[in-house]
C-alpha cells in the first residue's frame, strides 16, 4: 500500500483538465510539461495537484529543488525579506543580501585565490556573462563548448548547445565563434576500446580540435558541464577533465565550469567541480543555488571579473534581494542538514537498484551519475546499444500516473534521470524507487519495441 503517493483521479483530474484547456488557449504549444496536471502544494519531496492526487518528486523543478519543496527555513527567509524590500534594482540602491551570498559564493567556491561574483536571474543568463566576461578579460572571441552539451535557451546559449530538436530547430542563424569538441561518452565507446584507451582517443581528439577546427589564440574559454546535464548525466573521467584544464592552461584559454544543474549538493559536492581535483576560472551557478527562486551566479578570478567596466555587466532583475534571501538559506541548509553526504547515501541506493534490475531487464543498457545526480539509459537491443526513446517516454508516463515525478534526457531522448530533492526520506525514496521499477518492468514485458 502506498504511504506517500495517492492518485485519486485520473491525470488529468477534473479540475486539472479545466485548468489544462485553458493553457491551450493562452500558452504557446512550444512551452512544453512533463505531466498534465497542476500543483496545488508541495513540500520537501512531494507535490499534491489541484485534484489531490500527491506525487514523490523524483524530478525537483529540473534540479532546482535539493533542499526541497517549501524549505521552513526558505519560506522564513522570504517572509522576512518581503516584509521590509522585494527590489531596489542593485544598480541603482544597493543591498546586504547580494553582498553577503556573493561573500559566501566566493568561499565555497574551489581555490584560495581573490574571488568575484556576479548575480543574475537565470543559468542561461550566468553563461552569457561568463562568455562576455571572458571575452572582455582575454581579447578574444572563440568560445568551445562540448558534444551534448547544454547551456541555456538564449542565442548565445543555444549556439553553445548541442542538441538540435527540440532547442535549435529553424531557430537560427546562431551566434558566430562557437565551436563544439568531443566529450567522452564511455558507454557509447568503440567495442573494441577499454575506457582507458577510449578516455586517451579523446583527449588526443581534443588536442586535434585545437589544430584542425579552431586555433587555441582565438579561444576565450571553454565551457564544460562537470557532468552533461540534458545531454543524459554523461559523467566524463577525470583525466579527460583534467587534461582539458592543462591544455587550457597551456594557451591562456579560461576553464568555464557550468555547475548549474551539479552543484549545491547534487553530485555529494558543492561543486563537481571538485570532484576532478581542477579549479576553474570561472563557475557558473543557478538552479538549486535559489531553492526555487530565479538566481544565477558567475563567480571568477578577481582580475578576470574585474576586466569589464562599470555599466557593462548587470540587469533590472540581477541578484534580486528574494533570491539571495532564499540561496542563503539553502546553503545553510545543506550545511545543517548535511546534505552533500546525504546525496551520496541516496546516490548509492538508486545506482544499486538500477544495477540490480539490469541484471535482469534487457532494456536497462547503463545505469550512471555521481552523488545523487544518477541516469538510467533505456535501450531496446542491449548488445547493440540501442537507444529505446519511445521505451523511455512509455516508463516515464507510467510512473507519473503511478504518482512519481520523473524526467527524460540525453541526445537520443532516451534517459531517465533522477533530481529528487536531497531531503527526501528513506521511506519516501524506497516508495518512488518501486514505482520506478514496477514502471519499467511493466512497460518493458508488454513492449514489442525493437527500435529507437
């Protein structure tokens, strides 16, 4: 029997249903949902909808949720802000809160050096900046980005993103110097590689990159997600990362780590960053950073934030004083509540269940992530690799109307990832994992997929 989910209705319910023609009506198709229902209330790790029907959230706002839905501490930390200013504009009367989490952005953040940080309102938002930043600092105007890679919906951003349908479809032209390099896909490598043969194959396509695509003198950064976030959680070895860092060293080419879907606890870190044991110049933050308010961060080197001159960085909204309110308490809450050591005890239980039912189910090809940011790749021929997309819509439709929350990803559209919030409770966890696996076992013993 269910504890933590109850579905009353069918989705949609009928006060959903109402609700949804309405959005029809007024919303553009192209703003797209995972589930044709709307939220009503939500706390930690559940959503309970306009019908009643309460979910496990095993998707978090697409991983903007760690500390979890309606945080007491959160919702303290906004009551008090509104009651005395919601926004000034930081360039025309400044405020403590972005003072105080800038200063405490700057000491998370990986290296002993001077720091800067820069506040805006979304990730898409951080990476452009991070990109004019580095331009500014550097002279130049190449900017690499990776295969798979994602970085936001903006034009530049969209030019640094991979994948085509559905963010880049007759959305062009697209913003000119931006160039896309490999990136290690270790469970998509030649038969014939072992992972360290691969993981050097790579990095010498990197180094040839650098001579046949584009010339090291002319690039400004590079942008490289610690773990590929929409690409389908693509964990890259460490010595690929690293030898990336060096080359960039090398040839006065700012490292842009894009920690908005890792960091804050996501991958048992602050920063995934740390993880490969590199430092990068400048970190791009958001997500889980506002505990659900728009926030988006860069945070550099002192000499490389400081390039650009007055007037020429910001924005009406940036660093908005709720936002910072709320990201301050959601670094004291993962400090208290030690939740980057609880991403890792949730991390580790979702990884060995995966890797239990693979042992039984063909359509499971690979089951990988850091922390608690895990992936499962669906796959219709196990031998072959096959990428099963439709398999993995038809798993992730029936856990929804089982009462769980869940997301796909990858280039193939055929991952399902996991973003429960970090405050999710064992019992909570263990539920959601059943519905998961009873979804996929379900749904894999009455298909007749054989293909993508």
């Amino acid at each position: 029997m269910s504890k933590h989910t109850l579905i009353n209705t069918s989705l949609p319910g009928p006060l959903a249903s109402e609700l949804l023609k309405r959005r029809h009506r007024i919303v553009p198709e192209a703003v797209s949902y995972g589930i044709p229902t709307f939220a009503k209330e939500a706390e930690g790790a559940k959503v309970t909808d306009v019908d009643g029907n309460t979910f496990i959230d095993f998707a978090g706002a697409i991983g903007t949720i760690n500390v979890g839905h309606c945080h007491p501490k959160v919702k303290e930390a906004l009551h008090d802000q509104v009651e005395k200013y919601i926004h000034t504009g930081f360039n025309i009367m400044m405020y403590e809160p972005y003072i105080a989490l800038a200063e405490k952005l700057a000491e998370l953040a990986p290296g002993h050096h001077n720091k800067k940080v820069l506040l805006q309102n979304s990730g898409a938002e951080a990476v452009e900046n991070a990109v004019k930043v580095a331009r500014k600092y550097t002279g130049r105007q190449a900017i690499v980005t990776f295969a798979n890679g994602f970085h936001g919906r903006t034009l530049m951003t969209m030019s640094m993103t991979s994948k085509v349908k559905p963010y880049k479809f007759e959305f062009g032209p697209f913003a000119p110097e931006v160039y896309k390099a490999p990136f290690p896909y270790a469970y998509r490598r030649p038969q014939s590689m072992s992972e360290e043969e691969y993981n050097n194959f790579i990095i010498e396509q990197f180094k040839d990159f650098l001579l046949k695509e584009v010339a090291p003198e002319t690039i400004a950064a590079v942008v490289m997600e610690p773990i590929q976030g929409e690409g389908g959680f693509i964990v890259p070895d460490k010595s690929f990362v690293q030898a990336v860092k060096n080359l960039c060293e090398q040839h006065g080419i700012l490292f842009v780590a894009d920690e908005i879907q890792t960091g804050f606890g996501r991958t048992g870190r602050y920063f995934t960053s740390e993880y490969y044991e590199i430092i990068p110049d400048l970190i791009t933050v958001s997500k889980s950073l506002g505990a659900g308010t728009p926030i988006s961060g860069v945070i550099g080197r002192q000499e490389i934030m400081d390039a650009a001159n007055p007037g020429e960085l910001g924005g009406t909204y940036s660093g908005n004083p709720m936002g910072c309110r709320a990201a301050l308490a959601a670094i004291d809450i993962i400090e208290e509540e030690g939740l980057n050591q609880r991403a890792n005890v949730i991390g580790q239980k979702v990884k060995d269940t995966f890797h239990h039912l693979a042992e039984q189910l063909d359509c499971i090809g690979d089951v990988r992530g850091l922390g608690a940011m895990v992936a499962v790749e669906i796959v219709s021929d196990k031998e072959n690799k096959t990428p099963a997309k439709g398999l993995a819509a038809k798993i992730i439709s029936t856990a929804q109307q089982q009462g769980l929350l869940v997301l796909g990803a990858g280039v193939y559209g055929n991952v399902i990832r996991f973003l429960m919030p970090l405050v999710i409770t064992n019992e909570e966890l263990k539920e959601g994992l059943l519905i998961m696996e009873n979804s996929i076992r379900t749904v894999w013993q009455n298909s007749t997929y054989t293909s993508v």
